[in-house]
C-alpha cells in the first residue's frame, strides 16, 4: 500500500516537473494584413475632398392636419381668430443628404437623385460649416449632378481620380461618404464585377459592383482604390431595386457610376450646363440565339428593331421593324445596350451611318440624329412577367373584337390568353395579355388563322412572330420554335 502511495507521488511529481520545464508553444504569427496601411492612406488621400450635401425642397404640407389643429384651437378658445380659419394649404420644409467629391475651380459631383427638384442646396465640409452651393447642371440619364461653390470662397482640395477602365475584379475599393448623417464613413471591399447595368438605366451599362458597404447617405460619394483615386462615383444600392419583400436579406451589392463615365459627363455640364446626347427613335431588343438562327446571323450580336417611333430619325431614314441595327459609323455592336451608347456618344443633328441586317441581306442607312432629351426612353423594353400554353408553338388565342379607332364598326384582334410555361414563347417574353399581330409576316385575325398557320409550320423551325403589348401600345417581335405535338 505504501509502495502504491509512494509510486503515484513519483508520477504526480514528474508530470509537474515535465510540464514547467517544457518549452512554451512558439507563438503564431500574426496574419499579414497589408491592406491596413493602405487603407489608411487611400483613405487620408481622398477624405479632405469629400463633402456632405444637403438639399432642401418645399413641399406641401398636410393641409387638412393644419386646418383641424387650427380648428381644435378655436373651439378650445386658445386661437386668436373669432371664426374656424379654412384648411388653406400649407408648405414644409423636406431635407435629404447625400455626399459629394470636390473638382478643381470651387466644382462638385454628387448624384442628380440627391438635389433633384431642391430649392436650396449647400455642402457640409469636413470642418462643419455649411457653404451654399448653386446647380451647375444636372444629367438624370447618368445620375450625375455638378454644383459648384461661391467665388471667392476657399474650396476643399480636388480629388484625385483614377482611370476606371485600369480597374480589375478583386481589386480592394473603399467606399466613403454620410450615411444615415455619419459624416466621413468608411467601408472596405472589393471590386465585385465590371459592366453592370441596373434597373432604370439606359446610358449607364458599365456600373462597377461593390460589395463595400453602401448605404443611404452615401450616393454621390466616391468610390476609391488602393492607390487612393476615385474609380466611382457611388449610386445605388441592391435593396432599391428588389422587391421589397426581399429588401432585407440582400447585402454586400453596391454600384457606382465609372470615373471615366463621371470626367466626360461633368467636363459637358461644366462648358454647357446640360448633356447633349444623339436619339435614334426605335425600340429595340437584344438578339437571342432564337432570333439569331431566324434571321440568319448565326450568332447573336447587334440590336434588332421591334418597333420604329413616328417621326422620328429612323422612321425618316426607313428603318423597319425586324431589322438588326450591326453597326453604328463601323463599329460593331456587341449588343442592344451598345447601340444606346454608341449613338449617345454623337451629338444631336450628327448624321450617323448604320449597317442593317434585313430579310437576310446587309445594307447601310444614314440617320440624322435628334436629341435624347426629347424622349428619355428609348431602349430596351423591360420583359415583361409571365407565361404558359398548347399546340405547336405553345401558344393559345381567342377572338376580340374592339371598336375602330375612327368609330365606325369593330375590328378583329387575337388575345394570348394561355402558355406553355415551359415553351419557347415564356422563354421568348410573350405574356398571356399580349396582342398577336403577324406570324412570319402574315396578318393573323383570327384563331383559327392562327392554327392553321402555326399547324403548317415545320418541327424545329423558329418562326416569328409580331405582338402588341398593349391596345395601341408598343410592339415587339418574339421568335419562338415550333415543336412536335
């Protein structure tokens, strides 16, 4: 027993000796964190030039609140009037924030969205003092907004702006601004993706994408890389354009307008106070693989025409729907988008040279272009929603007869009223709702026309057809395949 005692004493004594005298674990390294000293000094770089912009708009206020406290006042003998004052409509003061980055000469960019329809704008520096500031000039298709401070009075220093296009996808990207009043916010992330387009946007199709946090108050701020110049100018947020069942849940996606974009738009507002872009006058889509093998491109590529606007610069230089717009003054069009750009780049009243894809052979037209203002729109109609549907082509129709435009009688019209939601036609965009109008160029009236011409179409064969939207409303093409039933 005594030798058990003893031999466990030993054990327990030499546990304790091997472990004080083992060696202590050699301590982990820290992680690099290269990042940190250059956030610090992008950030030190930039942050002098970015400013605080509040806005001011007057607004109508809630008249018939005033006119009941006004009464309640009256009845209860506290007013000074002897009878109820009417409800009078009243006016109040809104005000909104945003962030701006600093230009050589007392300039500043922000978003048009921030001072949009203000009465008063002025800018916060980074010491605190307001300094009032008056609209240069405003580009609702860009977002942008130029302002610009007082003479004679002391500007924050110019940032610095770096060339967007050197920009690559991983790229780390800080994100400054005001949100939610913060002033000097900083975020860190990275460059997400290049040659974005959102919702809304039509001249704009190259946003870069940010997962720096990004949040209300920060529009018109800059987005700043590594080396500390501005790459963007921060415009949008993912939760703005979601549903909004969905607003919550979806983070980390940001955009902001390229520099390279932000210097050409603001040296315009800056020499003429607005921004002068070509107009064409169509409608248009981009070309799918369907619609590329009907019309024998091959591939899809340019624009294809669904509808040419009256009286406008190709409805006068005879452009047709079911053309496919190639080319714009010799460079080719990787897609619809490119076509906006393209012609916006020319002035209004420039004439331009297109190359044309119709009925299978190339040729070219001049167009005299008009000026975008005069209608904002123009581009690619939003796909509409939905679809399902029975026969060849997946389509379902009946018969509508709707009174002539000129009184006299009624006319025939053929309602999409089915889909095959898993069809060419949902794929393609046609919508139950829809107005059919031609299939492969041929008038259709009624239902049965419609059968008997989709019944003669070969298997495999994309057919097309023209469709209406809407009573009166826009057209569009849609090329469906016809399938073995």
């Amino acid at each position: 027993m005594a030798r058990a005692l003893l031999f466990l004493i030993v054990a327990i004594l030499a546990t304790a000796i091997a472990f004080i005298v083992r060696p202590p674990l050699p301590a982990l390294p820290a992680a690099p964190s290269p990042a940190a000293p250059l956030f610090a000094q992008a950030t030190a770089r930039v942050m002098p030039s970015v400013v605080g912009v509040v806005a001011e708009r007057v607004v109508a206020g809630d008249s018939q609140a005033d006119g009941l406290r006004s009464l309640r006042e009256f009845l209860d003998g506290q007013g000074e009037t002897e009878k109820p004052p009417s409800p009078l409509p009243s006016e109040e003061r809104e005000v909104s924030g945003g962030t701006g980055v600093a230009l050589p000469g007392g300039y500043i960019v922000t978003n048009q969205h921030v001072i949009d329809g203000s009465s008063r704008v002025h800018v916060v520096l980074s010491s605190g003092e307001r300094v009032p500031v008056r609209v240069v000039g405003t580009d609702p298709d860009t977002d942008l907004a130029l302002l610009r401070m007082e003479e004679g009075r002391r500007a924050p220093p110019a940032a610095p702006f770096g060339d967007s296009d050197r920009l690559q996808v991983g790229e780390w990207v800080l994100a400054i601004g005001d949100p939610l009043s913060l002033q000097n916010t900083v975020t860190a992330g990275i460059v997400s993706g290049k040659g974005r387009r959102i919702v809304g946007s039509a001249i704009v199709s190259d946003y870069i994408q940010t997962d720096a946090a990004i949040n209300f108050g920060n529009s018109g701020g800059p987005l700043v890389d590594a080396r500390g110049e501005v790459v963007g100018i921060n415009t949008a947020i993912s939760r703005v354009q979601m549903d909004a069942a969905l607003a919550g849940f979806v983070e980390g996606v940001g955009f902001a307008i390229p520099s390279n974009t932000v210097r050409e738009v603001v040296e315009e507002l800056r020499r003429e106070g607005k921004v002068s872009r070509g107009f064409l006058g169509v409608r248009f889509e981009e070309v799918t693989p369907n619609a590329a093998e009907a019309l024998g491109l091959g591939k899809p590529r340019g624009a294809l025409v669904e509808e040419v606007l009256e009286e406008m610069p190709a409805a006068r230089a005879g452009l047709r729907p079911c053309d496919v717009i190639l080319e714009v003054d010799g460079t080719p069009l990787e897609g619809a988008d490119h076509l906006i750009r393209e012609v916006a780049h020319h002035r209004p009243g420039s004439e331009v040279m297109l190359r044309l894809l119709r009925d299978g052979a190339q040729l070219t037209s001049k167009v005299l272009l008009a000026d975008r203002r005069e209608l904002r729109d123009e581009g690619t109609e939003e796909a509409p929603g939905e679809r399902p549907a029975l026969g060849p082509l997946g389509i379902e129709v009946a018969n509508a007869s709707l009174p002539r435009p000129e009184g006299k009688g009624e006319e025939p019209w053929l309602h999409v009223t089915r889909l095959d939601p898993l069809g060419d036609a949902w794929e393609e965009g046609l919508r139950p709702g829809m107005w059919l109008l031609e299939i492969e160029g041929r008038p259709v009236r009624t239902a049965e026309e419609f059968r008997e011409a989709a019944a003669g179409l070969e298997p495999g064969r994309v057919a097309r057809l023209y469709v209406a939207e809407t009573i009166g409303g826009s057209k569009r093409f849609v090329f469906v395949r016809a399938r073995r039933e």
